[in-house]
C-alpha cells in the first residue's frame, strides 16, 4: 500500500521537511505516480522510521466474530507490514549477497591476472639469469657496482609483486568469510519468514 508525503510524515509523526530530506538523501525510496506525484510504500516507511501508526481499513473483510474488533484489524497490518518488511530486508540481502560475489569474481580474475604477470616476469628473470651470470664474469671494476644495482633492483621489484600477490589473497579469503556470514544471515531471514507465512489465520492474530 502506498501514500501521499503528507500521508507518510502523518503515519510515522515526523514532518514534511523530514520525509523530502531522507528521500533526497536516498533513506527512503519512493515511487512517483502518472502525474509524477511521490508516493511512499508502508513498508518502506516502517523500516526506515520507528512507531509508524496504521490506520484500520474498514473494508478489508474479516471473520465475523473479529469484524467489531479495530485493535485485531491493526494487528493483522501491523503483521503484514512486518512480513513486507522481512521480504525487503532478504532482497537487499540477496543483492548485497550478489555485489559480493561480482566484486569477488573481479578481485579474483585481477588476483590471476597479477600472478601471471609475476610468472612472466620469474621467467624472464629465468631467461636472463644466464646471460647475468655470465656478463658479470666479464665485468670490470668500475662497472660492477651498476650490475650490483641493476640486480638488487630485480630482486627488490620481485619481492613487491610476491608481497602484493599475497595481499591479494588475504583480501580474496576476507570476502569468502564475509560470503560465508551473509549466507547464514540470509538463511535465517528466510527461516523466519517461511515461518510466518505458514501460520494460520488465527496463529497470526494471536500469536
């Protein structure tokens, strides 16, 4: 169900002023209709404000022996709500969950991409070792402190890309944690609402 501004800063006793500023601060969503009016869902509203107030909808049709009763009408809502809001919070788990594994998947193709490089730069290391070997044999006094140079410069950008390769692999092992975690948040969010979606009629007004 949704509602006008006016009838959003009512239900959840904040002002105007209030609702325009957390939808333009992006706390709360919205949807405009044809004539590009904002309207705001219920459930989104209980879950960014505490103590939103529903009003009682006499037309919803109950049993006959609760038909009289308004405070088992806004329970019923309030329930509703309740499960709405439980729905929304297992989407935005679902597509952090999903961000996650893209934001994964790229760490990882870089983590491949970096350890290939240091395979190529290894065998060309490998390569020239040979041919290093063999010139510093031949060197001459004044020229061996540049090979010395040249060959500490090697080692020294060797040791940089194994340090950032390891690295890598630290971060890739704090997402897989990470995963892990929203996973079993996740599955209890889902636990609860198949819970309450197997309750009866009865069992969810009375708990």
């Amino acid at each position: 169900m949704q509602v006008t501004i006016t009838k959003a800063a009512k239900m959840a006793k904040v002002s105007r002023n209030t609702i325009y500023n957390d939808i333009e601060s992006g706390v709360l969503s919205y949807t405009a209709n044809a004539r590009n009016k904002k309207l705001i869902n219920i459930a989104e509203l209980a879950r960014v404000y505490d103590g939103v107030e529903l009003e009682d909808n006499p037309k919803e049709e109950v049993l006959p022996d609760v038909q009289k009763r308004p405070d088992v009408l806004k329970s019923q809502s309030k329930q509703d709500i309740s499960l709405q809001v439980i729905q929304e919070r297992l989407r935005a788990a679902e597509k952090a969950l999903e961000t996650q594994n893209e934001e994964r998947q790229r760490e990882r193709q870089n983590y491949e991409s970096q350890i290939d490089s240091v395979q190529k730069t290894l065998d060309k290391l490998q390569q020239a070792h040979g041919q290093t070997v063999a010139l510093l044999e031949h060197k001459t006094n004044n020229g061996g402190g540049a090979w010395e140079k040249s060959i500490k410069a090697m080692e020294q950008r060797l040791s940089n890309q194994e340090k950032a390769a390891k690295e890598k692999a630290e971060r890739e092992e704090k997402i897989l944690r990470q995963n892990k975690l929203l996973k079993r948040a996740l599955a209890s969010e889902k636990e609860k609402l198949e819970v309450e979606q197997n309750k009866t009629f009865f069992q969810k007004l009375f708990g």
